[in-house]
C-alpha cells in the first residue's frame, strides 16, 4: 500500500507546487481512498477503452485530494496475465491539457499504482476483498469507495455480482458501484431475469449500467441543445413541422471486426500477434499474402466476436440500445431540470408506452454475403447450416402522441457498409418553392444533424442548416467553427450549415468513468428503462427470428440493395436485386412455390396460401364484400373476432387498404372479455390499436360489446348481451351481418363458445353471456344463431400449432357442444376457411 500512499504524494506534491499552493494543502482533509477493479482487465474493451478512461480519471482526480490502486482482474495466473496487462497500460495517451513534464510523471505513477489479480474463483475473490481491507487499515487511509467494472460476457455478471457482495464490500461510510458492460439481456425475459439475480446482490444505486452512446459529446449534448434554443424549435418540433427523423450508424467492419480494403487489398485487423515470441497488440494493416497471416493466434478479437454475435444481431447489438437512447433524447418531452435523474427518466418512459407495436412489415433485414461462411468456420457448423442472423437492419418507429402522430423515425444500422459514419438527422418540411435558384440556401433541405464522428467530417459536431436558424452557445465547452474544408454533409456543403463543435473533444468511455465516479447516473440505464427498451423490441425480435435476411456483398459493391422506401407503416426494400437463399439450406421443401389454393374442407369452401398471400387474399375478399354491400345497401356490417390470428389481417387493412369503404362500414364485435376496454386483454382493445385507431371512421360506426355497466363486468341484471342485440336488431339489416369473421381454438372453441357449454340453451338470442375455462372466465358473444345469419362467414386458422386441430377437425362429424366450430353452419350465406400452410400441412 506505500507504493499507493508515496505514489500519489509524490504526484500531489508536485502538482501543488507547480500550481502554486502546496501549504493551503497541507492541513486539507483527505478525500479517500479510491480502489478500482477491472474484471476482464486484459480483454479488449480494457485495452482499447477502460485504462485509458481511467488513466484520464486519475490525471484529473489525483490534484484533488483522492489517491487510487487499480486493479486488472482476468482469469489467467498472475505471472501470465501480467505482461498483458502491462503492455495495455503503457499505452495509455495523456489528457491535452498535462503538460509534457506532468504527463511523464502521471503515467510513471499510474503503472506503479495498478497489479494484476487473478479474479476465478469465490476464493480470489474473497482473497481481493481481504487485501484491499488490510491495506486501509495497515496505512490507516479513509476509504472513499471502490469501484468494479465487469467487462466480461454479461452472463458471469450475477455470479460476479454475488462474489463482490459476500467478499468485496467496502468499509462503511464508503460507496460501491459496480459497472455492467452491454448486452443487459436477449429480450424482455432474459433481461428482466437478470435483473432480478443482480437485484439480490447489488442495490439499484449501485449499478452502473454504461452505454458508451450516451458518453459521446454529441449526444450528451441533445438535450442541452434542445434547451438552449427552444425558442427557435419548440414551434417546429413536431409532426407538423418534421418529415422525418433519421438515427443512423454505420460500420465497415464485419462482425469479426475486420474490414476489407479495397484500395489497397489489405485486411485492417485489431488483433493479437507473436512476432519472435513476443505477443503484442496493436492495429495493423496486413496484406492478404503477408506471411503475418500466419501468426495470428485464435481466439483472437478477430474470431471471439462472432459467437456473440450470432447470438444477437445488429437489431440487439446496436438499436435496441445506442440507437433507441438517442430517440428517446430526440423526442422525450424537455425536463424542467436536465440534471434531475428521476425526471428524465419519467419523460424517457412516457415516450417508450407511447411506441406504437412493431412488426416485420415495420423492418427490412440483411446479411453481408460472408456472414455465413464465418459462422460456418468459427462455430464448426457443417456447410449445410445457415444463420438467419441480421447484420443489416432498416427499422420505422412511430410515437403514438399528437406532437409525433404519423412521423416517421428510422433507426438503421449495418456492418459492411461503405463508410463508418454515425448521425442522426431531424429532416424539416421546406415550404419554399423555387422556381428558378434551385442552388439558393432557401431551397435546399432544412436539418438538423447530431453527427456523431467519422464519415468525411471526422469530428463531432451538430449541424444546422442555415435556412433554418442560428443556434445560440450557452457554454464555453462548444464553439462554432466559421473556417472549413471542402467537405460535404449529407449531400449539402459544410458551409451551408452552422457548425457547433466541442472546444475540446473527449472519448465517451473517459466520460463515463468520470460520471461513474462523480456518482452521476444521468448517463446510465436504469432497470425500468432497460425492461421498456426490452419490452418495445422484444416482439419485433421475435417475428423476424425466422425471417431470411436479404444477402449484400459489402462495402461499395452493395450500391443501392440496401435502400428501403416507407410505405405507410410498412417498410420494404426498393428495389428486387434479391440474393435467394437456397431452400435446401431453409431446410424447406417444394411447398414454398405454393400461391393461393383453393378447394373444399369440411364440405365448405377453403383458401389455402403461405400466412402472407393468405392475409393479402383475406384482406382482398374483405374489402369486395364492403365494396358489394356499400353499393347495394349503403352499409357494411363487419363482425370481427378477438385473438392473435386477425391482428396481421388488421395491419394489412390499415396499411394498404386506404380505399376501404370505412365511412360506411359498421364494425362489431363477435366476443368480448369481461375486462374494461382499456385494458389490454380486451378485444376491442385490440382491434383499436391495431386497425381502429389507424383507419377513418365515424365514431358511431364502432360497436364494441357492453361488458361494463354500472360500474360492474357481465352482470346479467344489467342486460348488457340484451342491448347488444337490440342495437343489432336496430341497425343491421334482418339482423344478418355482411361478414363475420371468426378464429379457432385448440379446443375447437369459436367465438367464445365453449365446448361443453350447452349452445342449445341459446335459443333464439343473438348475443350471450358465456363462461371460458380460462381466465378471465366471463365473456360475451354472439351466438350461432347470430353467426349463422350472416352473409358470409370466414375462419381464419394460422401456425404450425393448429396442424393436429386441422386434422382433427376434418374427422369428426357436426356435434357443436363438443366442437363448436361444427356448429357454424350459414343458413343461407357462404362459409369460407383461410388456413395457412402451416396449418394445413404442419
């Protein structure tokens, strides 16, 4: 420990001398103690990142009073690891403003003040605990804290978590902050779990989970700039005023984090060698022929990625987080105080259940075309395997508030592109027409762009248009920058723009680190919002799981393959250069030539198609019966079942079928939970959010069931199933619905009648009251009295899962208190089955 004590007096001796107040120090109370501890202080994140980052902390911190030991932790012995470590540590670059002399004499004491300790076992760890508790009492030092970073996979983190809690705690009076590297989590559920093992080892306070995103300059700026110039964007902020919004970042390394030169045909790697015996690390360019190929050593940063990110994907690895953080900046409601935790996280959680749902239509995936052959090698898979794991993604958001109602906001990101560029740009509506100087500042596009670095300007900076206003500087950490190169930003000229660039450019993990041991947590991802993050893409994750992504060479040679035209909610790539996977390689058979089919089941008509073509062909055969019956009766009555199998149906009509006849279309509901409408297990809420709300309609077109009345659920007193059906009486033509469309369950079940609930007790009645055998129990439907009037009657039956059911159902004969289904027999109209292929075939 006097290597620690001596060390930083020796440094604070001469600071305060050069400074000019050594004796004001004399007599100063010590601050404390400061102990950090890298576990995975080897790895790459450590080398490339984290000493660095608190190399800069120590520079700046040790002035003030606080002395540091600093650990790297690593699974290797200590007289393995140590040259590692040591080769990481030398080459760690001073802060600008340490004088030459200072700076010789700060990193002499930092690589006297850091060990290497081997952190493997429960035991190791205890020993570390031990070690840092008898060195403050041997020296008699206050302890300030000690800070744990984990750069290990995340699924070490709870163990790790529980070690650091039974042996490592601090003294009392002192803090503990443990920091958590990305990924925090697969999907909702694994996060979720994750953050329940962390929660019985660390307190909320004590976790530090980093996103380096929210480090960059330029993004921790967002908000102030959003503050600062308010007057000239709070009246444009908004869906009124923005076209759309754009958050990009761009990679030209390959998820093994080597990046193909084409203009000098090198491989540029980050990679570990051993030049006569000597393991260095460095990034150096090597030609393909270079015998040095031969001297990388595997598993290297060149080949451990790939396990990871076959895993995650480009979604997981970059949008769900760096990308949707800066969304929530961009579009969260301005705190009162920026710097108030608590209540930028509130905003930050209003705009995340404010999301509208997504789904496969909402993305466009790829994969660069090598993709596969390195998953091939790295993880031994056999030529036949293939990986549908995304490494290109275009995503569309939309935020369900009236300030951001029907804006577009596109989230993408790829690896293999043709530049590493970061951005994101708020495009604004130009109202200007110009006739004749097309090249005038008028005319030109209005945007704001928070560029993140790299690209052709090279440095951070947020830009601003100049037909759209001046930004005002409300601090001396920013300049603006009146002199520039012959450079080019998102097609305009540098000069067209208002330039605003930090006065002194700092890496965004030196940032973190110093936020990290200021006990900031402004900058952080707190449990809530990481669930919210987690909830919001969990079901887009989950819908493309076996979606083939589009194939693309990588770099220039993609040219236009990736470009992705908006159409309404939905996103498609623009044009049809398709790379086809073979199906062999699907695992596929010859059915996927298969169209629309058409025959008979159960003796009544049967449409038969892959789950697209077969909503599209639904969609279709819907919008004819409304087109028919608006053009002989004036009306559409359309009674729509509950489920998940219409909510794809739902989105294809709010999407593509603008012309609709839904003026004059009367929607209903075929069955109702006694839930209020609200919540979410309510089908009307469903059908509201994913057709109602997106349609025109008149509101007294939309009948949903009366299951609440008086301020109670189903109560049969209330006579809610009796005013249902007197409404149906009222306004429905010989109380016969044009459509009805209906699902089916496992248990045969339609609507929500039952098996076993004895249908005949229904008699003449429309509507019902019924009991289900699963919660919630009370319901409210139609009867088959009701359905079978109907003019035409569909049933839609989607997924693998309903393969036994289909078969099943095609055996047996018409017993409805067994199988209701069998009961829906139209008395007059036609009965029409949509069934998928999965369903059809298995």
């Amino acid at each position: 420990m006097w290597k620690v004590v001596w060390a930083t007096l020796l440094l604070l001796a001469t600071v305060c001398a050069q400074r000019g107040y050594a004796k004001e120090t004399k007599g100063a109370p010590k601050v404390g103690h400061v102990s950090v501890v890298i576990v995975g202080g080897t790895g790459d994140l450590a080398k490339k990142y984290l000493w660095q980052g608190f190399f800069h902390l120590y520079a700046n911190q040790v002035s003030s009073g606080y002395s540091f030991s600093f650990y790297g932790g690593g699974l290797l012995p200590k007289d393995k690891a140590t040259p590692f470590l040591f080769e990481a540590l030398k080459g760690v670059v001073c802060p600008r403003e340490l004088s030459v002399e200072r700076c010789a004499l700060v990193k002499e004491q930092f690589l006297k003040l850091a060990e290497y300790w081997q952190l493997k076992t429960s035991e190791d760890y205890q020993a570390l605990g031990k070690h840092l508790t008898e060195q403050l009492t041997q020296e008699g030092i206050v302890e300030a804290g000690r800070l744990f970073y984990l750069s290990v996979p995340a699924f070490a983190y709870a163990d790790i978590a529980e070690r650091i809690n039974n042996s490592c705690r601090p003294t009392d009076g002192a803090w503990l902050r443990v920091v958590l590297e990305k990924p925090f989590g697969h999907d909702f559920s694994s996060a979720q779990l994750l953050s329940t093992q962390l929660g019985t080892s660390l307190k909320d306070e004590e976790m530090y989970r980093i996103d380096h995103y929210l480090g960059k300059q330029v993004v921790s700026k967002i908000l102030p700039f959003r503050r600062e110039n308010s007057k000239h964007l709070d009246p444009i902020w908004n869906k009124h005023h923005i076209e759309r919004v754009e958050i990009v970042l761009k990679e030209t390394l390959d998820a093994r984090g080597t990046v193909w030169s084409q203009k000098t045909e090198h491989f540029i790697f980050y990679v570990r060698l051993r030049m006569c015996s000597n393991p260095i690390y460095k990034t150096v360019m090597v030609p393909v022929t270079s015998p040095v190929m031969r001297c990388l050593i595997y598993p290297t940063f060149v080949t451990g990625r790939i396990p990871f990110y076959d895993q995650y994907g480009v979604i997981r690895d970059v949008i769900q987080n760096h990308l949707t953080e800066v969304m929530t900046l961009l579009t969260m409601g301005l705190p009162a105080n920026l710097s108030d935790v608590k209540e930028v996280l509130r905003n930050k959680l209003k705009i995340f259940s404010a999301l509208q749902h997504l789904d496969r239509n909402c993305a466009t995936i790829g994969q660069y075309q090598n993709y596969n052959l390195e998953v091939q090698e790295e993880l031994n898979k056999t030529k036949e395997y293939y990986s549908l794991t995304p490494t290109f993604a275009g995503i569309m958001v939309h935020i369900d508030i009236a300030q951001y109602e029907k804006m577009p906001i596109i989230l993408t990101s790829g690896k293999m592109l043709d530049e590493r560029l970061g951005y994101a740009r708020i495009l604004f509506k130009n109202d200007i027409f110009c006739v004749q100087s097309h090249n005038s500042v008028h005319c030109k596009p209005k945007q704001i762009v928070f560029y993140f670095g790299h690209g052709t300007l090279q440095y951070p900076a947020i830009l601003v248009s100049k037909n759209l206003f001046k930004p005002d500087l409300m601090d001396t950490e920013w300049k603006e920058i009146t002199e520039h190169k012959d450079v080019s930003v998102l097609g305009m000229p540098i000069s067209d723009y208002y330039v605003l660039t930090p006065t002194v450019q700092r890496e965004a993990y030196a940032e973190l680190i110093s936020h990290i041991f200021q006990g900031r947590k402004d900058s952080f991802i707190s449990t809530e919002n990481l669930l919210a993050s987690w909830g919001f893409w969990t079901p887009l994750l989950h819908g493309l799981a076996k979606t083939s992504p589009r194939l693309y060479p990588g770099g220039a040679d993609n040219g236009n393959m990736l470009d992705f035209k908006l159409l309404g909610r939905e996103v498609t790539f623009a044009n049809e250069a398709v790379v086809m996977i073979p199906q062999d390689h699907m695992g596929g058979s010859g059915a996927e030539s298969f169209q629309v089919m058409q025959g008979k089941y159960r003796s009544a008509e049967m449409v038969s198609a892959w789950p697209e073509e077969l909503i599209v062909r639904l969609a279709a055969d819907l919008q004819a019966s409304a087109e028919k019956a608006v053009r002989e009766g004036g009306r559409f009555h359309l009674a729509l079942s509950g489920g998940s199998s219409p909510l794809a149906l739902f989105q294809r009509l709010a999407r593509h079928h603008y012309s609709f006849p839904w003026r004059d279309t009367h929607v209903w509901m075929v069955d109702e939970r006694c839930v209020p409408l609200t919540e979410l297990d309510s089908n009307f809420r469903t059908l509201h959010d994913h057709l109602l709300q997106h349609v025109k309609m008149p509101y007294f077109n939309i009948h949903p069931m009366p299951v609440q009345m008086n301020q109670r659920l189903c109560v049969e007193e209330d006579s809610g199933a009796l005013l249902y059906e007197r409404d149906i009486n009222q306004l429905v033509n010989a109380s016969s619905f044009h459509f009805v469309l209906l699902g089916v369950g496992y248990d045969g079940h339609t609507a929500s009648l039952f098996p076993g609930s004895k249908l005949d007790a229904h008699g003449d009645s429309l509507v019902a009251l019924t009991e289900s055998p699963a919660k919630p129990h009370q319901r409210m439907s139609l009867t088959l009295r009701a359905i079978n009037q109907a003019q035409k009657v569909g049933v839609l039956v989607m997924g693998k899962s309903k393969h036994e059911l289909v078969t099943q159902l095609s055996r047996v004969k018409d017993n409805p208190n067994k199988w209701p289904i069998t009961g829906i027999r139209p008395t007059s109209g036609r009965l029409v089955w949509y069934i998928d292929y999965d369903a059809l075939l298995g």
